[in-house]
C-alpha cells in the first residue's frame, strides 16, 4: 500500500490483487469499496464501546474486535481512515487511545487523555 501525503489517497492492493485508490478523508459511503471487504462488517458492536463499558469489558471485547482486524484484508487502509478523521472506536486493530499515542487525535478527551485531562 502507498500513500500520497499531499492528497491522502491510498492505493492498495487487495487480496484478490484488484488495486483501489482510497481518499482518506472522504467519509465512508455506500461508494467505499474497501468497506465492502471488511471482516467487521455486521459485528459493530465489537468495535464501538457500549456506555459505561468497564475496563476489563473492554479489554476482552477490543480482543476479540483485535482478531477480526488482524485477518483483515483492508486493516491498513481502515487504520489510517480512522487516523485522518478522527474516528471513535477500534479501527484498524487500534483504538482512541492507541491513535492518540500515535500522535493523532480525536474530538474529545477519553481514556488516559481524560484521566489526565481531569487530574490537572
């Protein structure tokens, strides 16, 4: 896969070798062919955390979600749409806080960044 940092667009090669261009920074539409290949398409709510999630919750649903990404055939290209827009939830195999560690970031403080957001 590459990427064109001036206009954000990927070109990758999927496992059937059928190569896309994907703009990173346009908001996922019915158009958006490598969400069709998804291997979490149907399972959202492994990937979205439900209100008042605990911790070790969490952690087990974000594994499981993990495992689905990890077989992915457009886990790059899903990572770096969640990277340049912002996005909530496991993306990618990487989550809000793991993006922010990353050094990319999202609307709102959560996790470590709320922790520490309200201790200061």
């Amino acid at each position: 896969m590459s990427l064109n940092s001036s206009s954000k667009m990927v070109t990758a090669t999927h496992h059937f070798g059928v190569s896309d261009s994907v703009d990173l920074l346009t908001p996922i539409t019915e158009e958006s062919d490598w969400t069709r290949e998804a291997n979490c398409k149907g399972k959202m709510k492994l990937f979205f955390a439900p209100k008042a999630e605990r911790p070790q919750a969490r952690e087990r649903r974000e594994a499981k979600a993990r495992s689905l990404c990890n077989a992915c055939s457009v886990q790059s290209i899903c990572k770096e749409y969640a990277r340049n827009n912002h996005e909530y939830g496991l993306w990618g195999g990487e989550n809000e806080e793991e993006r922010h560690m990353a050094g990319y970031t999202v609307a709102a403080p959560i996790g470590i960044r709320a922790r520490v957001a309200h201790s200061a």
